[in-house]
C-alpha cells in the first residue's frame, strides 16, 4: 500500500550523495571482484595484452586484473578525456 504521508513521499526521491567511506568500500569490492573472479573480455588483442601485463585468462574470455596493475593503469590514465561531437 502507497505511503500518502506527505512528508515520506518528499523523502523518497531526495538525491543523497555517497560518502567518501562509501565511495572507497565500493571501490575496494569492485578491485576484489576483478582480481578473483574476474572480467569478460571479449576482444582477443586486449586478452592478449592485458595477459602480457600480468593478468591471468581464466576461461576463453575470463580475465583477472591484479589490484597493483588497476593502480598502475590509474596513475597512468589521462584525468580528462575530451569528447567532441561527431559532426563538428
């Protein structure tokens, strides 16, 4: 049943931010993830370089990402990519 309380449907659609605690946990959880069970990849040139790098191809497709190489790419990475229109 609806809750017709005006003050609770506010509540509910109020945007709330995470916290930087947050933001970290879910980081954090995301490199566990890539690093035991992994990712699909399905490009078969970026399988290849990324087992180059160090990561392990546990299926035809499945790639695991060790957290050290996710840093490294990080600190690599340009911060900002700039994305224009296609049809400027």
């Amino acid at each position: 049943m609806p809750d017709h309380d005006p003050q609770t449907r506010l509540r509910a659609g109020r945007l709330t931010y995470l916290s930087e605690a947050d933001k970290q946990a879910i980081y954090e959880a995301a490199l566990d993830i890539i690093a035991s069970i992994g990712m699909r990849v399905h490009h078969e040139g970026a399988r290849e370089l990324l087992r180059d790098a160090g990561c392990t191809v546990t299926d035809t497709d499945l790639v695991c990402i060790p957290r050290e190489l996710v840093g490294q790419a990080r600190t690599t990475a340009p911060h900002m990519i700039e994305v224009y229109e296609r049809r400027a």
